[in-house]
C-alpha cells in the first residue's frame, strides 16, 4: 500500500473508503518547466487480501474537506492552502467546490479564502475535461489508480510474487497544474494532504499524509488512528523517537536511524522545482515507492519487487489514466 488503508488493522478511516487518502503526487507540468503538478487521489477500488471488497461507491465523500496544502516556508505549516467540498452523489453526477487560501486563512482547519468555482464538474467517465480559472488548471474525478505495489508478497516474507495488487483499479483523483508564482519565490515547496467529515457539527481529520508508504507501513496498529489526527508541524516531537528505534531493528546504527527518520519527518513531500521529481524530491506517477520503503527499512537489504509503472497515464493533464472498467 501507499496509504491506502491507513486506519488501524488495514482498515479505511472511519470504515469509509473515500475517506481513505492514497496518494501525493508533486512534478513538473510536461509542456511547461514553470508550472507544477499537483494531485491527491482516495478512495481506491483495490481490495487485496485481507481487505474486505469495497462497498461505496465512485464519488468523493459528500460534505468532507479534502485539502491539498503547501508550505514554502520550511516550517511544517501552510502557507498555501487549495480545499475541496463535494455535493450529494445523485443520478451518476457530482460537484464541487473549490478555494484557494494564503497566509493564515490556509491554517483553517475549515474551508477558507477566495471561491474558484462552486460547480466543477466531476467525471465519472473520463470524458470531463479541466476547468481553468486564470493560471490555474484543477480536474476532479475516477482515473486509473498509478501506485503499484506486490502486496502478497510483502505479506508473506518479501517472496516477490511479480503480481500488482492495483492494477486495473480507480481512486477518485483532484489535479492541480499551477504556476511558479503562485507557489512562491523560493524553489522547495512541502507539500501534504488530508481529508476531513464533519460528525455531530465537528470537523474531525480522518487521514493526511506527504511521504508515500509511511503510516501504513510504519505505525503500528492503535496508533495509525490517532497518526492521522495529528498535523506535521508535530511529527518530530511525536515520531522521531519510536521511528527512529524502528529503523535500528532494521540494522541501522542509532545515528544512520535518527538521520533516515528525518528524511521524512515531517510528513511532508518536499520537492525542489529546480530539479526532476523523483521521490524523495517531490514524486512522480512512475516512482516504486512500494520497493522503495521497504530498502529504507530494511538499511537496503529487501530487494525491488520487479513490477514496473502502469501503462494507462497520459503525457499531459490530468496524467492518470482514464477510468478502468
């Protein structure tokens, strides 16, 4: 998994798979170096064993806070803020509502800022084309899942198996394609994601994350719940010790621990748009993060699992592939 199923016992956050974020993605716009991509996808149709058969449907959770946040600063806290709010799922149709924040209104935990569009379109089909609103290109919708991974495999001793979980399967997908200048004057950006339901009138935080394969992977279960709760601006206090013991069990001297546990403390996919995204600098569709994660835990000693990127994604926006069956 990426993160997918990242509540505890390889469980969706509140039960609900579209509740579920799977994924980050941070690179440069392919007919354009001085525009960035940025996408977030959930609610994933793969459901290898154990994780029982999906049984939502294809839309974003109606009413939840899906947020795609930046920091240009280096302090763990937005400093750029894109939010999203989905309508009722009715007669094969949806919407959306999308705002844009800066500065402190991008630290509101609801949505904020200036309204782009109240009424974007989400495709079902893969036939919606993106909505523009001045320099800024967004795409809400069903596309081809990108992650790959080999998840028998890991379940029985890193016997790599050569057969991919994900394909052929569909999240629900928001892209952004957006100008330098909005991003701010520096070159490095971190960027990381969450999702949010209101229950009883609260605004409650179901899942978020920057890195890929990390709170799955790492956390163990009874605290992958509370993990997702949490904001990045805490996460050394709160992991670089537990993460950091981890690693040593995985035949890392205390020192090399600390030092790789800070590579992704905080949470935040951190990506310099001066150089070619390629995880850890930003992520691109076709990284093998799945393999990727397992060496870093392992200080290099479980192999790649041999599985190459799908082939459904297209050369420019949305760039996931349309929907699968």
């Amino acid at each position: 998994m990426s993160n997918h199923f990242s509540a505890d016992n390889l469980k969706f956050p509140g039960d609900d798979r579209r509740l579920d974020l799977t994924d980050v993605f941070a690179f440069r716009a392919t007919d354009d170096p001085d525009k960035t991509v940025l996408i977030i996808d959930s609610n994933p149709t793969s459901a290898p064993p154990p994780i029982p058969a999906p049984t939502t449907g294809p839309e974003f959770y109606p009413g939840a806070v899906y947020r795609i946040n930046i920091d240009n600063t280096g302090d763990a806290e937005a400093d750029l803020a894109f939010t999203f709010v989905f309508s009722e799922y009715q007669d094969g149709r949806q919407t959306g509502t999308a705002w844009y924040a800066s500065g402190p209104e991008s630290r509101q935990a609801e949505p904020a800022g200036e309204v782009l569009d109240s009424s974007i379109p989400v495709s079902f089909d893969g036939t919606a084309r993106p909505v523009e609103y001045g320099s800024i290109r967004v795409f809400t919708g069903l596309r081809s899942d990108p992650f790959f991974a080999d998840v028998e495999g890991a379940l029985h001793g890193f016997q790599w198996t050569r057969h991919d979980d994900f394909a052929g399967n569909n999240v629900d997908s928001i892209a952004l394609e957006l100008p330098s200048e909005v991003l701010g004057p520096g070159s490095v950006i971190g960027v990381w994601a969450s999702i949010s339901r209101y229950r009883d009138g609260v605004l409650e935080q179901m899942d978020r994350g920057g890195n890929p394969t990390i709170n799955p992977f790492i956390n163990p279960d009874g605290e992958k719940n509370l993990y997702n709760t949490r904001q990045p601006a805490d996460d050394v206090t709160n992991y670089l010790g537990p993460w950091s013991g981890l690693l040593e069990s995985g035949g890392y001297s205390p020192e090399e621990a600390r030092a790789a546990a800070m590579q992704v403390l905080p949470d935040i996919l951190r990506y310099d748009r001066t150089m070619p995204a390629a995880y850890p600098n930003g992520r691109a569709l076709t990284d093998d993060v799945f393999s990727m994660r397992f060496a870093w835990l392992s200080h290099g000693k479980i192999p790649p699992t041999g599985l190459t990127p799908h082939e459904d994604m297209l050369a420019d926006f949305p760039y996931l592939g349309t929907p699968n069956p």
